[in-house]
C-alpha cells in the first residue's frame, strides 16, 4: 500500500472514531437528562419538537438553577409552612376558591422561603423542574386550574384537583409529609 491509501484509511477510520464518540456522547447525555428530569424531559422535548434543542433547554435549565441560591428549610420554618396547609385543606369544604388561591399563596411563601424566584411562572416552573421535576406537572396543572379559576371557568372537581396538585408539590418543595400523615384524598363536602 502506498502512502495515499494509508492516510485516506487513517483519515476514515478518525472520523468513523469521531462520528462514535460523538454519538455515543450525545446518547449517555439524553440517558443523564432523561433520568434527572423524568417526564418534564419528554415534556420538553413535545414543547420544542427538536431533541437537540430539548436537550439545550435542560442543560441550560441546570446552569441556571446552579447560580441560584436554593437552600433547604430549618425545621421550624418547614413545620410552619406544613401547619399552614391544615386550615387551607379544612377551608375546601366551604370555599373551594378561596382554598385554592390560598394553597397558591402557600406554595408560593414556600418557594420564595427555598430561594427560587418567583416572577414569571414559565420561568419558575422551569428553574423548579431542575429539583422537583417528578411532580411539577402537578404544580404546572394546579395553576393552569387557578388561573381558570380566577375567570369562573372550573368546578368544584377541577379545583379539587388543583388542591391536589398544590399539596403533592408543596410535600416534595418542603421534603415532607404534610402534617405528619401519607397523602390523602380531598373531597367536597
């Protein structure tokens, strides 16, 4: 063989070793992001129909979290903020609206107490879904609701489900059970 044929072979055999490595890259990234942000991931990737700039969101979604300062509760603040959501859960029976924008109101003390900016609910669901990606679905649905709600556009169930949704992401926000007990069925009166 001559000196040609040895370099284009060299030559062929570092890019098909480059196409490799940059695939398999690319597959232990999606498998990573896939695995911390569970199904906020394929939330994202529906939202941006483009796995590479899915993907991009994510990372980006990291990074950003990582600037900020997200801290955890001491015990007492976490206690108060659980206690809180007794009297919300009781006032359902009785005003379902009302309980609901005070369950808001609570999640939203909550998260401000943690660190996370609060401004704009795109961003807010986004920077949360770095830490709580399991349940923000739940938070993403229990506004969506409220904000219905604020326009008289639900019932007593879509608001039922809402107070659910509050009360799942404000157990996994606060890295506890809600006074103590699992989580249980609300139901009107």
């Amino acid at each position: 063989m001559d000196t040609r044929t040895v370099a284009v072979i060299i030559i062929v055999g570092l890019i098909l070793l480059t196409g490799i490595a940059v695939w398999a890259y690319r597959r232990r990234r999606s498998a990573r992001l896939r695995s911390r942000f569970g199904p906020e991931y394929d939330h994202v990737l529906n939202d941006m129909a483009s796995r590479r700039r899915a993907e991009a969101e994510l990372e980006a979604r990291l990074l950003r979290v990582s600037a900020l300062h997200i801290r955890e509760l001491d015990a007492k603040k976490r206690a108060q903020l659980a206690e809180s959501w007794q009297p919300i859960q009781t006032r359902f029976a009785d005003d379902p609206k009302g309980a609901v924008s005070a369950a808001d109101r609570l999640v939203t003390e909550a998260m401000q107490a943690r660190g996370y900016p609060v401004g704009s609910l795109d961003q807010s669901v986004n920077d949360m879904s770095v830490h709580h990606a399991h349940v923000i679905d739940d938070y993403r649905r229990a506004r969506e609701i409220t904000a219905r709600a604020d326009l008289g556009q639900v019932g007593t169930e879509d608001l039922r489900q809402a107070m659910l949704g509050y009360r799942t992401f404000l157990e996994d926000l606060l890295g506890a059970r809600i006074n103590g007990r699992e989580v249980r069925d609300i139901r009107p009166a």
